[in-house]
C-alpha cells in the first residue's frame, strides 16, 4: 500500500496543443506522445483530442462525431437529422479494438449541410441552426450525444487514459494543421463518454485543467440564451460562454479571455496610460455573469487558431514554446520536450494573459 507522500498528487488534469502558424498538416501521433509524460495527471477517466484541418475533402461540411447507446436510437436520430440536412456521408468512426477501452457506445460520424428551405423557414443563418441541432439532440434525444460539430475539425474522446484513446482512434490516419489533447482527473463530477475533454460546439473546442467554482452563475446566465448544460460537467459551460461572446457578441478570442479571465478593477485603473482601459471596464460592466471563477487552464481550439489562457490567479500551470512555425502549449515543459526536443522560448503566461496564435490567413 502507498503511504501519504509516495504518491504523486498531481494539480489536476493535463492538456496539451500544437499548431502550425504556416497550416502545415502533421498526424495525430505526436499529440499523443505529448501525454505520456503527464500519464499521472489523469486518472483513465477521460481522454480526448481534436484535430483541425483533418477533413479537407469535406470542408465544406459539418461533421458530426456522435455516441449512440444502441441501433434504434442512431435510427431515429438519423430519421431526424435527414429533415433538417442534406447527409453527403454517414459512418463508423474508424477505431481499433484495444483492452484498455471498454463499454464502447455506438461512435459514429455524419458529413452534412442544412438544407436551404429550412434555414429559409425559420430565419436562421446555418451556424446558429447547427447549434440549435446540437443542444436538442444532446437533450431531448435519449441515448445520443453530438460530441463534435465543425466544419473541417473532429474531437475524439473517451473514457481511457488519453494515450490508449488515441491509439483506439487511429489517429495517426488524421492530418491537421492544429492538434489539441486532454487526459483527465475528474473529482466531483463523472467519469463517462460524453464527459471526456474536448468539449465542442460548431468549431469551437476546449481543453480544461482545473474546477469552476462560478459554474451555477454561468450557467443559469448562458441557458438564458438557447445554451443547455447536459453533459454532467463544468468544463462544458466555458465552450457554450466562448461560443456566445466570440460568435454571437462578435468579440476577438482576446476579448472574450478579458470578460472570462476578467483583470481585477484594482489591475485595470493601474494599466498604464495609452491601455485601453474603457474596453476593459466595459467587458467587466456587460458581462459580469460570465467572469469564471477558480483554478483553470484552458485551451480553446478554434478554425485557423488556438487561445491558451489561465486563470487571473494563475492557479495551474500552463507553460508555451515555439520552434520554427509551430506554437506548443501544455501543463508540463516535459511535454513539449516530447512534441520538439528543440524547443525555444519556452515561458508560463501570466494569470489572465491570453496566447492567441493564428494560422498564416489562406493556409488553412
């Protein structure tokens, strides 16, 4: 038996990311490397990753990953989508039988497009309609989840140590541009399929090390808005709050880490003279509700970029590094170290400080 002070007890969870600021395309497999010196951040409760740039033949498509718990509820849920979507393709995600995954559900994936006289019907622009699919299906469908619903992206999770999850994917078989990764340690929510890390909506994915003491706040506020928090666990919210202030409030990734890292008022009237100090007190006045609170890392995966971000505290790690056009960010330096030896400028933003890296505009 471990006796107290033998056993690691790691700062939570581990996230890890790549991307090329150039839109070089590179497989799954070194994301994959880059969690295995974190293995005992994680507790096999969760892993995932997503991967941008991964489906060029069709980028012009959503792609629905989703779990089913049996045929007759992919049936319906089929029957459903088909009265809503043009289906160019639907099959099973490609997987390998590994021991270390088990109670497998139904993965599947569908390439689709709204058909244009509903979007015509109900006044929607397609984005918002494909969100709208997603919350009713996540909630009223029984035994179906819409676990990834980009264009040209795809998360990939399980419950499993994130190592095993990536091997039971193939994701070696998967090329992109940007590659975000997760192995998680829950601790008071559980541990199942649809919980697991990436958490995603439209091209937005998000990685989270850490716990959101603000959660019931933020979700009361963000379901005022059409969102719906049914995946059992915090982490879930701060996709559907970045999803609100980037897509619909059509703030930057900059300003939408100023509303949910928020400066304290103290740090905002001491920014020195020329800082757009008005700005700032107008996120903090307008969005009081969506200011998360607690310890947190995140990385927010987005189509053409990644923010990587910490708490105002900086209350877990987070470390960033750069190698020629590519941009590393993980929990650990040990990681990186894996994805590129040869890393430079390795450095821990501060507390509230967002990393906004953006792929060279046409490459990708």
């Amino acid at each position: 038996m471990k006796r107290e002070g033998e056993i690691r007890i790691p700062s939570g969870c581990a996230i890890a990311a790549v991307i090329s600021k150039e839109g070089r395309r590179m497989t799954g497999e070194k994301i994959i490397e880059a969690m295995k010196p974190m293995h005992d951040r994680s507790n096999g409760l969760g892993g995932g990753f997503a991967g941008y740039g991964i489906y060029p033949e069709y980028k012009d498509f959503y792609a629905f990953h989703m779990f089913f718990d049996c045929r007759d509820t992919r049936k319906s849920c089929e029957a459903f989508l088909k009265e809503h979507y043009e289906i160019v393709k639907g099959e099973i995600i490609p997987r390998r039988k590994i021991p270390e995954i088990t109670d497998e559900p139904i993965v599947w994936r569908y390439f689709l497009t709204p058909l244009p006289s509903v979007l015509a019907n109900l006044q929607l622009d397609e984005k918002e309609f494909v969100a709208r699919t997603v919350m009713k299906i996540n909630t009223e469908m029984k035994g179906a989840y819409v676990f990834s619903s980009g264009k040209n992206m795809g998360a990939f999770k399980a419950v499993g140590f994130p190592e095993d999850v990536g091997v039971y994917y193939r994701l070696e078989d998967y090329e992109g541009y940007s590659w975000t990764a997760h192995g998680r340690y829950p601790t008071n929510t559980p541990g199942w399929w649809g919980g697991a890390h990436p958490f995603t909506l439209l091209d937005y994915s998000v990685v989270h090390n850490g716990e959101i003491s603000s959660y019931d706040a933020n979700r009361r506020y963000i379901e005022m808005f059409g969102y719906k928090c049914n995946l059992k666990t915090d982490t879930e919210v701060i996709t559907y709050i970045l999803d609100y202030l980037i897509r619909r409030q059509g703030l930057t990734p900059e300003e939408a880490a100023n509303v949910i890292a928020a400066p304290f008022w103290s740090t905002i009237e001491g920014k020195p003279d020329g800082y757009d100090k008005e700005k700032l007190r107008y996120l903090r006045t307008v969005f009081p509700s969506l200011l998360v609170t607690g310890p947190f890392s995140i990385i927010l995966g987005f189509n053409g970029g990644l923010m990587a971000l910490n708490d105002r505290l900086k209350l877990r790690s987070m470390v960033v590094g750069e190698k020629d056009d590519k941009v590393f960010i993980a929990s650990e330096e040990a990681a990186i170290r894996v994805m590129e030896p040869d890393a430079e400028n390795i450095w821990a933003p501060s507390g509230g400080e967002p990393v906004v890296i953006r792929v060279k505009e046409g490459q990708y």
